[in-house]
C-alpha cells in the first residue's frame, strides 16, 4: 500500500485487467480497471485523491498502465506502511534514486 499525500494520483489501463484497492478510513474498496469491456472510458482508469491509501492487484494475466501526478516527480512524496499498520509509516520522495527497488 502507498499514498501520495502531496499528489492526485490517475491511473489509466493500457492493456489487460487490475484490481485497485483504495482504503476508505474503514475497509479497503476493490474498483477493477480494465480495457477488455464493452465501456472502455468509464472502466479503464481510476482516481486517487491526496492521501488516500491504495494497492494493486495484478494477476494472473499480464497489465500495462500509466499513472500521473498532480506533483511534479522530484517533490512527489510516497508514504508506505512500516508492516501492515497504516498509522505507522515512511515517507520519502519518489524521485530518490537511492531508494532500493528504484
């Protein structure tokens, strides 16, 4: 899970099927994106407000997206969960190449 809190975040699927989760304060929230429907504009992107908690669920078949932000990359700041307890987190700036898996 991850949450900008300086960002609005809009993810579009390019190809193939996803689940985003966003956590409304109570429970996490399923919304599927996806381009194999019969209403591909309505279905194949999601809106992330400033703060608001999200996953994704890829599987079993392959997904391609775009996401943009409100926030220009070097101040757009990713706040991620220290294990599951979204109370405790860390934050760092995305464009930080430092960061592992980056």
């Amino acid at each position: 899970a991850e949450r900008h809190p300086n960002s609005h975040q809009r993810s579009v699927a390019l190809g193939g099927t996803a689940t985003f989760e966003v956590f409304d304060g109570g429970a996490w929230v399923a919304k599927q994106i996806c381009t194999e429907t019969l209403e591909p504009l309505r279905d194949s992107w999601i809106s992330i407000p400033p703060g608001q908690w999200h996953r994704i669920r890829i599987g079993p078949s392959d997904f391609t997206s775009c996401s943009f932000h409100t926030a220009r990359t070097e101040e757009l700041v990713e706040e991620t969960p220290v294990g599951d307890d979204l109370a405790v987190t860390h934050k760092r700036l995305y464009g930080d190449t430092s960061h592992p898996g980056r």
